[in-house]
C-alpha cells in the first residue's frame, strides 16, 4: 500500500504531462490518440522495436547515472555529453592502435580506456573544483564545448577515414567489437555492462560505508563536515565516478554501435540523462526504470515522426512536462506534510 | 593608416560589437543574483530568444518587434523562475536546468513549426551601424566606439545605469540588501517577494534580448544551437565582474577579445589546427575562473530561497 502510495504521484504526473502535451500535439492540427498509441506501442509490437528500445536504454542509463552519482554528494555534473566524448576518443584511439590484439584483450581494453579517458575529462572539473571551489556546472558545461572540438580534431585527424564524407575514423580492429547477445537486429553485451554499471552504482551508494558518506555529503554537506566527512574528497571522487560513467557509454558505443568514431556523435542523449536523473529525483536505483521509460518513448517517437509526421521535438516537451509536474507532485506532498 | 592600424581598428570594433551578448545576458544574470535569484537557465533562454526574435523579426518584418518579443519570451522564463523558486521554494539549480532544457527543445522545435523543413533558411536584415554625428569623425575612436549598430550603445548605458541604479539610489540598497541579508531585508519592511520576481523577470528579458542578438547581427537566421555556449560562458562572467555591473560590462569586452580573436585566426590561416581556436574561448572562461572564482564578492544569499516563517536562514 505504501508503494502505491509513494508512486501514485508519479503516474499523476505522467498523465497529467501526456494529457497537456495531448492538448499540444491537436493545437499543431495531428491526432493525441494515433501519436500516443505510436509513441507507447512501438516497443513492445516487434522484437525489433524492443531491441531498438534496449539499445537506447544503455546510453540513456549511464549518462543519467552520470548525473545522479555526483547529484548524491550535492554536486551538478552538466558534462556527460564531453565525458561520453572523450571517452569516445579513448576507446577509439585504442581500438585503432591496438587493432591486431586477441578479442579477449583488446574489448576489455577498449572498455577500460573508454572509463579511463572519461573519468579523465571529469577529473578536470573535480579538480578545479577541489582545488579552486569553481562551480561544476559551469566547468563541466565548457568542457563539453571543448569535447565538441576535440572530436572534430581527432576524426579530421591522422586516423580520419578518407572515404568517409563526414568527419570519421577508420574503424577499430574488429577484434575490438563488442560480442552480440543477439544477432538480429543486434543486440551487444553492452546491454549487460550497463546493467552491472548500474547494479554495482546501488550496491555502492546504499550498501558500503563510503557510499553512506557520499549520500550523507550531499543531504547536508555542514553535519558531515562536523562528522569528519572529508566532503571535499567526496565531491571529487563522486564527480569522477559519473565522469567514469558517461566513458564507459562512449566506449560502449564505439565498440558496440559505431565501431568507428564519428563526429556528431552527440545526439541529445546527455540531455536527457539530465532530465531522467531530475525526474528519478537523483535516486540512483530509480534511474534504470525512468532510463527505460524515457527510451520507450524515443523509439516511439522516431517511429511517430516517421509514420505520422509529428516532430520528434513534440517528445522533449512532453519529457520537460513529465519534470515539471514531478517537481510539482512533490511539492503537493511536501505541502500535505 | 599603415596595415596594423586598420587591423586593430577593425578587431576593435568587432569586439564591442561582439560585446553585447555577454553584457546582456551578464547584466541579466547579476540583476537577479543581486536579490538572490541565481538564474542557470541562460543558455535555453538565449536559445529561444534567438529562435523567437528571428521568427518574429521575419514574419513581421520588423527587427524591433523581433527584439521586443525575445524579451518578452525572456521575461516569461524570468516569471517562471520566481514563481517555482520565490513562491515554491523549489531547488534553484534544479527548476533552472529544466527552463533550461525548455528553452533548448523550444528552440529547436519553434522554427520547424512556424517555417516547416527549409533547405534555404529565410533571412532578415541584420542591424545597420548608426554613426553618431561628429564623435564618429574622431581619428580611431570613432570608428571603433561611435560607429555600431544601436544595441552597442543601448548595452553600454545600461551597465551604466545599473551601476547608478544598483549603487547610488536607494532601490539599489535595497536589492543589494535582498542578496546579503534577506531576513533582515525582510524585517526592515522590504518585499522580498517582489523585488525578486521583478529582477528575475527583467534579468529575463535582458538575456532574451541577449539571444536575440545573434540571429540580428551576426547571421540573419536562427540555426540549432547557435548561442554555443555565451548564455554558460555569460555566468562565469558575472563571477568574474564581482556581480558588479561596470566590471561585467569590462570582462564582456574581454570574453567578446577572446572570441573575436579565434575567429580571426581561422579565417586568417595560423599554423594552430583550428578546432584548438575553437576552443579559446571556453579554455579562457576556465582560466579566468581559476583567478577570480575565489575571490568573487558574490552575494550572500546567492542561489538560496528565503522563507520568513524558517527561524534560521
């Protein structure tokens, strides 16, 4: 009863968001109910659309993860678009140099450069943060400008791919690609790798001491201080974590999907892991679920865009509402009290 | 005038002329901040601003209906801000970011709807230069200062004026004051309330226009994600100027240096590949805050919503 309780809010919002973004998507003269049974549907008809959703779902996970791990300790991580990037660019650059290495070498190496380079980009807004007090959001915003350029470097480089005529890489040696799960359409292990991300992220901040102290850090920063919390250290290491996160996404997607690096692999996915990791309001073991929620309506809205012609954007309102009336849900409960 | 000359003379000028964004969106930025209201939803604001200033400007025909609508936009983004931080007491950062996002998505889909799929982006006129009779015959100055389109001139008085307005009127104390103490400024008779929607909201506006700008003078039509990065670079700014509004107006001129500086060097063909240009200017910003974060007088209650009926603050 308490769980119905506790999530009923949610559902509120939710449809409190599809029936306001309902009211949108009929004032731009398209059916709700045809857009609706697209966005939601799409999924779950074919195993194509499933796998579809799950693949979304891996990126979506680590970059929202990202977000909450340092969002714990009370720290804003903006930068998972520049980590997932750089991490990129680590997996690539192994991925290209090491490209005759055996498999059983070569992809946990590719895996590992991808967190490290990552952890790495991350590592420069913890630090300025550490050392100097600057704010993260700021830090970690600009260096996502910085990633944008130093990708573009890197793929016009000396490993650009003369054939190419965008921006890209040679590929990785094929030893370097990630084992499917499922062939087709296919499905990489990077599915599990997440999965574990995830797993060991919950285990870490509500079963270990450390994690304790991270979760205690950012619910209030002055009585852990008092503790003998070195909160410092805390947002340093948390910082990195997420950072370390969004690389394993830039790995996994350039092993898993690409198989090359391409500039313009941007897509808006960081942006959401913001929006998911706002609307699981920073509950680690919450952002799977939202993770998977928010891909379902992805796939479903490219599926929208393709048969119905209504723009993909239509979705990031409705996603931007879904927070909105989240936010608002908890003030109503907060306000009951 | 021997080759050099012209060449400072003409970076100079682009230079003021780069100026503005960061001054607006800047001066915006510390106006709230200056009662407490940390806005970090710039960019998404500069972003529909720019898209809703373009659409207006083109479908009206007229730039200054453009301008006046990004402020309005702005000054609703503004509205929104004080309403769920000063009046729901919601987390600032938080309700900042999801404006933020708003802004990003609404500036992408906006465009689409009003002039569906183009290949050939519509164009408006940019804002012509309007020399200023006689200061603009001045050998070098005028040139530089005296001969830029109107919203140069407009940005430098207003720093001026909210220098005057913030440090010499009685107004000024007062918001000062909100930013400082807002309990004391609360128990003294002043409405915390409403000074905070009214610079929230004129902030807003300010960084509406800020976004607008680029589409009327630089391009003459809106592209996806075109502020690239000013709104963020914008808020290191108002760190970097001490939230005063002289020295924000002086550390614009130096982020609009460093941007017209890299642009100069692509186009002219320096050794450097040019994705490390790129890069200046945001490599800047971080330089820049390595100095003057620590030191910055924020105000004290920067980022923090005032509830009367908590004991302690």
């Amino acid at each position: 009863m308490t769980q119905i309780k506790k999530i009923f809010p949610y559902f509120i919002a939710v449809v409190a968001a599809f029936i306001a973004a309902g009211i949108f998507i009929a004032a731009l003269k398209f059916n709700p109910f045809k857009a609706y049974e697209t966005i939601l549907t799409t999924s779950f008809r074919t195993p194509n659309g499933f796998i579809q959703t799950l693949v979304k779902w891996v990126p979506l996970t680590l970059v929202s993860l990202a977000f909450t791990v340092p969002l714990s300790s009370g720290k804003f991580n903006i930068g998972a678009e520049g980590q997932m990037l750089v991490g990129a660019i680590g997996a690539a650059a192994v991925g290209i140099t090491c490209a005759n290495l055996p498999a059983v070498l070569l992809v946990p190496m590719i895996i590992l450069a991808g967190i490290l380079a990552g952890a790495f980009w991350g590592l420069i807004s913890a630090w300025l943060l550490y050392q100097f007090n600057i704010n993260e959001i700021l830090t970690t915003v600009l260096l996502n400008f910085i990633s944008f350029a130093l990708i573009d470097y890197v793929a016009t480089g000396p490993w650009r791919d003369p054939a190419a005529g965008h921006p890209t890489t040679i590929a990785i040696g094929e030893n370097g690609f990630l084992p499917m799960l499922v062939n087709q359409p296919p499905l990489t292990i990077g599915v599990i790798l997440a999965a574990i991300a995830a797993i060991l992220v919950y285990f870490y901040t509500d079963k270990t001491t450390s994690g304790y102290e991270l979760v205690v850090t950012g619910a209030n920063p002055r009585a852990s201080k008092v503790h003998g919390i070195n909160i410092r250290q805390m947002f340093l290491f948390s910082m990195i974590i997420g950072a370390g996160l969004a690389g394993l996404a830039g790995a996994i997607e350039v092993s898993g999907t690409q198989h090359r690096l391409i500039e313009g692999l941007h897509s808006n996915f960081p942006t959401l892991g913001l929006i998911i990791g706002l609307i699981a309001r920073g509950k680690n073991q919450a952002v799977p679920f939202v993770a998977f929620f928010i891909a379902v309506l992805e796939v479903g809205a490219s599926a929208m865009q393709r048969t119905l012609l209504i723009p993909v954007q239509v979705v990031l309102i409705m996603e931007a509402l879904i927070l909105i009336f989240i936010l608002l849900s908890d003030l109503i409960r907060r306000r009951q009290k | 005038m021997s080759g050099i000359e012209v060449f400072l003379i003409d970076f100079l000028k682009l230079t003021f002329l780069s100026m503005v964004p960061f001054v607006l969106a800047g001066q915006g930025t510390m106006l709230g901040g200056r009662t407490g209201v940390f806005n970090v939803a710039q960019e998404g604001i500069m972003l529909t601003g720019a898209a809703v200033g373009f659409l207006v400007g083109y479908l009206s025909s007229s730039v200054f209906l453009g301008a006046v609508s990004a402020m309005l936009v702005g000054g609703v983004f503004g509205l929104i801000l004080a309403y769920f931080t000063t009046t729901l007491k919601m987390d600032q950062f938080v309700v900042g970011l999801a404006l933020f996002f708003t802004g990003l998505g609404l500036s992408s889909l906006l465009p689409k709807l009003a002039l569906g799929v183009t290949l050939t982006p519509p164009l408006i006129p940019t804002l012509p230069d309007i020399p200023i009779p006689l200061l603009s015959k001045i050998p070098v100055l005028g040139p530089i200062l005296f001969n830029q389109n109107i919203l140069v001139y407009l940005s430098i008085i207003l720093s001026v004026l909210l220098w005057y307005v913030l440090f010499r009127t009685n107004l000024g104390l007062r918001l000062r004051s909100i930013g400082e103490n807002p309990k004391a400024a609360d128990s003294l008779g002043i409405s915390v309330t409403r000074y905070r929607y009214l610079t929230s909201i004129i902030g807003g506006m300010l960084i509406g226009l800020a976004g607008a700008y680029l589409p009327m003078v630089y391009t003459g039509t809106f592209t996806d994600l075109m502020v690239k990065g000013r709104g963020w670079i914008a808020i290191a700014l108002t760190f970097f100027g001490g939230w005063s509004p002289l020295p924000i107006m002086f550390g614009a001129l130096f982020f609009a240096g460093v941007e017209v500086l890299s642009y100069r060097m692509q186009v002219g063909g320096a050794f450097i590949p040019y994705q490390f240009l790129i890069m200046l200017p945001y490599i800047a910003t971080i330089i820049v805050m390595i100095f003057t974060f620590g030191k910055a007088k924020a105000p004290s209650f920067l980022g923090q919503n005032y509830d009367r009926e908590r004991r302690t603050l």
